[in-house]
C-alpha cells in the first residue's frame, strides 16, 4: 500500500479519536455511563446514537413543554418534576398519534432523569408501528426498571415487553402462519395484562384508554372484537372522570366504520380535547365524511393542516416528517371536490406537489405528499372536465411525466384522454399516445411469454457476476392488467368523441370509469336516455356531492327535461352552498339558473350544524400553507483563521454540509460524492460550502494531507455553535448530527436532512435543488 495512503488512514484515526474525545468532554449520554443501556464510546460511529441503533432515528433535538396538549394525570416514581411534565405531555401525544413529537417528549423527561424507566415505555409506545425500534426502548426500560420504580410502572413496562415483537432473529425460523399465531397470543396477553393493571388500579383511566385502544386495534392482530358497545361502555367511564380526554379520538376509531352517529358527541369534542395537536382535529372528518357532511369534513381537515403547518415551521421539519400529514391533506382535496370547491382542490394539490421531497418518505414510489398532490390534481382536472387545463399542466411543471413506469403510463392515458375531449385537444396526439400504451402492453405480454421459457444452465465461470432479477411473471401481469384498464380509458374516450356507442360501453366496461364521467361520456356517444339514468343512481349512491347532482341537471336540460332540471336544481343550490359556480361544469347550468328566475350567485347558504362544538377561527391555528423557515445566520472560520460569515452568500442559493470531520469516513464518503458532481452545482449557480466540527488547525492538517483536493470551502465549528442552530446536533446526547441543507437565494431552507448518517443521494440532491429553485 501506498505510504501516502498509510498516512491517510493515521491521520484519519487520530482526526476520529479527537472527535469522540470533544464529544466525550461535552458529557455526551443522558444516563448514567456505568449503566447497563450505554454503550462503550468508542466503539459508536459519529452521529450515531450511544443508546443502541435503536435511538439513531426519530427526534434528536430538545423537546419543549407544547400550549394544546391534552392534560394527562399520569403518576409516576421521579421525583423531578420536569421529568413528570414532559413524560404526561407524551402521553397525551401518544393518545393523538403524534408519535414523533411524544417520542420527543418522552426522551427530554429521560434526559431530565435518566433513571426513569417509564419513559423508555413511553418511546416504545411511540414506536408500536416499527416493532425492531420499539424492542430496543422497551429492552431499556427492563433494564432500568428497579426498587425505584413502582409496582404499577413495573406493570407497564412488562405488559408492553411481552406486547412487542421479539428480535428479528428470535423468530426468523417461524412459518408465517406460526409469526401470525404468535403475534394474537402475544396481543392476548397484552389485553390481560393492561387488565391486570386494572384489578390493582381500577381508577387509571389512562390504562382504560390504553386497553380500549389495544381492543380496537386487536382485530388486526387476530383478535375479534365481539361489542363495540362493550367498548363503548369502557369509554364512558373514562369520560365520567375527564370529559374532555382525548380518548374521545378512540371513540371515533372505534365507531367509524360500523356506526359513525354514535361518535358524533367525540367528533365535536376531539379538536379542543387536544388542539395542538393536529391529528386531533383531524379524526372528526372521519365522522363527518362518513355521514357526508363533506364541508363540515373539509373545515376539520383544514384545521388540521394549519396546525401541522405551524408547528412544522416552529420546529423546523419538513412536511412529511410529520405522521399523517400528506394523507390528512389528500383526504381534504377529496372532500373539496365533493362540495365543488374545485379552485381550492386544484391550489392545495400543487401545494402538495411543490413540496421539499425526500428518499426517505415522499416519492412517488413510496408515497407521501407529491404521489397524493399528483394524483388528487389529476382526479380534479378529470372529474371535473378541466380538459384543456389539464393539457396545460401536462406542459409545466406540477405534472409531469416522471420516472416511475405506473405514474407515467397513468400521465400518458390521460394525456390522450384530454386530448380527445379538449376544447384545444389535437385528437390525432391522443391516437398517437393511444398507441404507445398498446405497444407497452404487446412488449410485457412479450416478456411473459419469454419467463415461460426454460432458463439456460447458468455459466459457471459466470456466477459471480452480478445479474438483475427480472420481474416476476405475477407482478407483469398485473402491470398488464393496469394497462388494459388505462388502454379502455383513453379508448372509451375516443368512442365517445366519434359517437359509438357500442364501442363506448365495451371499452367503458374495461376502464371502470367513474360513475359521473362514464355517464358524461355515454351521453356525448349518443345515449342520453341511459347516462341519465345513470346519472340519477350515482346521485342516489353518493348523497352531499355536488359532481352528480350538477351532472343530472345538465343532462336533463340537455334532454329537454325542463321541470326535472329546475327541480334537480333546486337541491342542488343548497349541496352546492361552498362550490365554485364558475367552473365549467357548474357554468354550463346558467340557463337552468335564469329559467328557475335565480339570478346572479344561486348558491343557497344554511346554518351551520348545531352538533359541531367549538370551533375556533381557522386562522387561530395556524397558516394555511407550509412555508420554508429562515435559516439562522452564521460563522465558522477558514483553515487560515479567516471567519467566513453567513450573509457572503446573501443572494445566492447555497447548499450548506455539515460533517464531522476527517475523522468520520461516512461524512469523506459524502464529500467524495459531491466532489465530482460541482459542475451541475455551479450550473445552478449554487454555492456548496461545508462545515466540520474540527479545530482550524485539524482542519489544515486534514486538507494538507488529504489525497484529493475539494472543490468547495471547508469551515471549522469547533465548538459547534453552527451545528445547534441548524439543528445537527443531538441534545440529548450532547454530539453533533450530519446535515445537508438547501438554502435559496432569499436565505429559505427548501430542504434539509439531519440524521445519525450523511445525505448519499447526491444525485436526488441536485435534481431536487433544481426543482425546488425554479418555482
């Protein structure tokens, strides 16, 4: 080996232990050192948690006491009272599903009091989705537990260990049916053991909570549950004791699917039973939607989403990190479209879009807010026949063809579909798109038929090469399936259009085509005695939605039904109270309008429900949109001793790096990876800059010694003032964190990602800067 390279790899050692003897001197574990969950220092990688793999994810940064939050009586053996207060606000997050902030909470209490092993429960409830993170807490609150800990905590935290799943490898030799088997008994056990609590406790309303909670959810586990009524009764007695618990968001789980009336008392109190949290404010739309009480859905929704808002930009997060987020803001869009506010459904779509994506959780593979913000732009421009609008945006920048082949081929149908129903469609562009969904569909069904064939012996001197498996013969013909489906579609639409009826159905049939667009389209091919027909069931089976009815009026003024229409609409005034009468399928009821001798705005307005609760003004809650937070102005010096202060890159985009110095070779890999990548930086005109936790002079000993010269500036924090303000540091542990942000010229952070490892993914990075700089 080169001695060059010896020499690196010294100084890299020496840069690694300065590292962790800094982080060592800044008293780096909220526990004990001696004790049995704290791992050896030196044996843990920089930025990764001294807890176990367990502590690498979820929050990392101090928790604060939060105004909104459910008031939990929760008792416990610490005799700090900080402690106590943190530990009860996470309870109180954990009964609204605010798993990341509860988690929060519950590790401030711990580095309040290290002792508290009720708190590593806490994080395990946190934690019950993601059973390896959940063991490893749970495994420390077994460990902590002592004379210290009382009886009932004791309880607690045993029910919860035998609750959750073993390690991975205490159970990989078990068939599925075996896993599924073992997972009911363990559920079993856990309800009688929260029922145990009881016998000794039967005043904890918070194990009663908890035991209706596990009631609910043991159906998923193989667990029946027998009476709903049963469980309702468990309820009423926690609500004997606290009217205002917000186990009043169980009582909505529990009722939603079966009888939602019965949870209508809990839908109006669930929100104020917890405003700060938004999930809270949430879970009523459930109800509402159910009954379809689509606006009153939509205002609980949008509270939801304000608070989200408000909080994402008070802790700097971005938008899905946050549970639920995307799907509470989807969910909105439909019930916007079912009350005809259609401006509104397409502006939060974009929004959704527009938002920082991630690898991690927001793709349009794994799902998030740009998978939903796509597919409720295309439901909005498609059912409500924005045709031509759709066209346009086919064009721009919100939906765009993409990468992923589903997405794609689902952009490409209705591509054609629009250009066969637009006003400005060019149909022989639909013909063409029509024809490359077919050529896709022979190419798969080729594939299919090459997997029949026997696979050659495979070549011996060959077996080390790396090969990639092709997919498997189900999983083709699914994507066969699908575009059959969208072939129908765009072939149904063009039937349509040249008024063939009988085409129109067989290709209709294939499509499963919405109930309202089918029968749009069935009357445009010719048979408007059967689309009103068809119209009138869709608008029996879908009661509150403006879509049908407005269809039905159309249809039989177009009939020549005169008195129908008028009367059709004249329900429809009062479904349509919030819709936009602009939009083009509402605009074309002007004449039914004029002959009902309505003029102007024929929207009628009613009182609003008298079951709602309190309901504060939107704006109260927060705004109404997400935006990017201010980055914190800053200073870290050159490895000449030069401060380079922040506002030198005032005007300009920037991406800031933060890594831990030389010594961390994961932080070498990612400087490695950007290195060649600085000419599509530059083409952006961002500035890359990164920040190190190193002294000046390990800086300039670093940089003489380094192999490869870097690109870009490298700048010392040794004490790591810049590291704590931009949240790349862990306050619990006391070391820093990796982080690489995006930073607009305005000085906006875009997108951000702090974590136990650097950000690899240089190439997403460059082609989300690109995205984000250009709206």
């Amino acid at each position: 080996m080169p001695i060059r390279y010896l020499f690196v790899l010294f100084l890299t050692f020496l840069c690694f232990v300065h590292l962790q003897t800094s982080v060592a001197a800044e008293g780096h574990v909220s526990v004990d050192p001696s004790s049995p969950n704290h791992e050896d220092k030196d044996e843990v990688d920089p930025g990764h948690s001294f807890h176990g793999d367990a502590f690498n994810e979820g929050p990392r940064q101090a928790a604060t006491i939060i105004a909104g939050i459910p008031k939990i009586q929760f008792s416990t053996s610490t005799p700090s009272g900080t402690a106590q207060s943190f530990f009860e606000q996470g309870v109180g997050q954990l009964h609204g599903f605010w798993y990341l902030e509860a988690e929060r909470s519950f590790r401030q209490a711990v580095a309040e009091d290290p002792t508290m092993a009720i708190a590593y429960w806490g994080m395990a409830m946190a934690n019950v989705n993601n059973p390896s993170r959940a063991r490893g807490m749970i495994d420390e609150a077994v460990k902590l537990r002592g004379k210290k800990t009382t009886r009932r905590e004791k309880m607690y935290i045993e029910a919860l260990d035998r609750w959750i799943e073993p390690n991975a490898n205490e159970g990989e030799t078990l068939s599925k049916d075996a896993k599924k088997d073992a997972k009911r008994k363990r559920t079993e056990r856990y309800l009688a053991d929260l029922e145990d609590i009881l016998h000794e406790h039967p005043d904890d309303i918070e194990a009663k909570a908890f035991l209706v909670l596990a009631l609910w959810l043991g159906d998923r586990d193989g667990v029946k549950l027998h009476s709903r009524y049963a469980v309702e009764a468990l309820l009423e007695q926690i609500f004997e004791v606290d009217p205002m618990h917000p186990a009043h968001h169980y009582r909505i789980h529990l009722w939603d699917s079966k009888r939602p009336q019965n949870a209508l008392v809990s839908a109006a109190k669930c929100g104020s039973s917890g405003p700060g949290i938004a999930h809270m404010w949430h879970m009523p739309g459930h109800i509402y939607s159910k009954l379809k009480r689509y606006n009153d859905a939509a205002w609980q929704q949008e509270a939801s989403a304000r608070v989200d808002h408000a909080h994402m930009i008070d802790k700097r997060l971005m938008p899905d990190q946050i549970h639920n987020f995307a799907h509470n803001n989807e969910w909105l869009v439909r019930n916007l479209l079912f009350v005809g506010r259609v401006n509104d459904a397409l502006d939060l779509s974009r929004n959704l879009i527009s938002l920082p994506r991630h690898p991690k959780y927001n793709t349009l593979e794994k799902g998030g807010s740009h998978k939903f913000g796509r597919q409720r732009l295309i439901q909005t421009l498609t059912q409500y026949g924005l045709w031509d609008e759709l066209l346009r945006e086919a064009g721009g920048d919100f939906l765009t063809p993409g990468d992923d082949a589903a997405a794609q081929e689902e952009w490409m149908s209705w591509l054609a579909v629009a250009h066969f129903k637009a006003r400005l469609g060019k149909p022989a562009e639909g013909a063409r798109t029509l024809r490359s969904l077919q050529r896709r569909r022979l190419a798969l069904q080729g594939q299919l038929i090459d997997l029949a064939e026997p696979e050659p012996a495979l070549d011996k001197d060959a077996s080390d090469t790396e090969t990639k498996s092709p997919p498997s013969r189900d999983k083709i013909r699914k994507h066969i399936d699908e575009l059959r489906k969208l072939i129908a579609r765009v072939s149904a639409a063009a039937a349509s259009r040249r008024k063939d009826v009988d085409a129109f159905k067989k290709h209709a049939k294939v499509a499963k085509l919405d109930p309202v667009m089918e029968s749009q389209w069935l009357a445009r091919a010719g048979n408007l005695d059967e689309a009103i027909g068809r119209t009138r069931k869709a608008v029996k089976d879908h009661p509150g939605e403006v879509r049908p009815l407005a269809a039905l009026v159309d249809l039989l003024w177009e009939k020549g039904n005169r008195e129908d229409a008028k009367k059709s609409f004249t329900n429809l005034r009062s479904v349509a109270a919030v819709a936009d009468i602009d939009t083009p399928m509402l605009a074309r009821l002007r004449p039914v309008a004029r002959a009902a001798d309505v003029q102007g705005d024929w929207r009628i307005v009613g009182e609003p429900a008298k079951d709602l609760g309190e309901r504060p003004p939107l704006d109260q809650l927060g705004p109404f949109r997400w935006q990017p937070y201010r980055a914190e102005p800053w200073g870290a010096k050159a490895s000449d001793g030069t401060l380079v202060a922040g506002d030198e890159y005032d005007g300009k985009p920037r991406i800031i790096v933060f890594y831990l110095g030389f010594g961390c070779l994961h932080c070498m890999e990612q400087l490695h990876a950007m290195t060649p990548k600085m000419k599509e930086f530059e083409d952006m005109g961002i500035e890359v800059v990164a920040i190190s936790t190193e002294s000046v002079d390990e800086l300039k000993t670093g940089l003489e010694n380094f192999e490869k010269e870097i690109p870009f500036p490298l700048l010392s924090d040794e004490k790591q003032h810049v590291f704590r303000s931009f949240g790349c540091y862990d306050d619990f542990e006391k070391q820093p964190l990796h982080g690489t942000f995006l930073i607009d010229p305005a000085g906006n952070v875009r997108w951000q990602d702090i974590g136990y490892e650097p950000f690899m993914d240089i190439e997403f990075l460059i082609n989300e800067s690109k995205r984000l700089l250009e709206r």
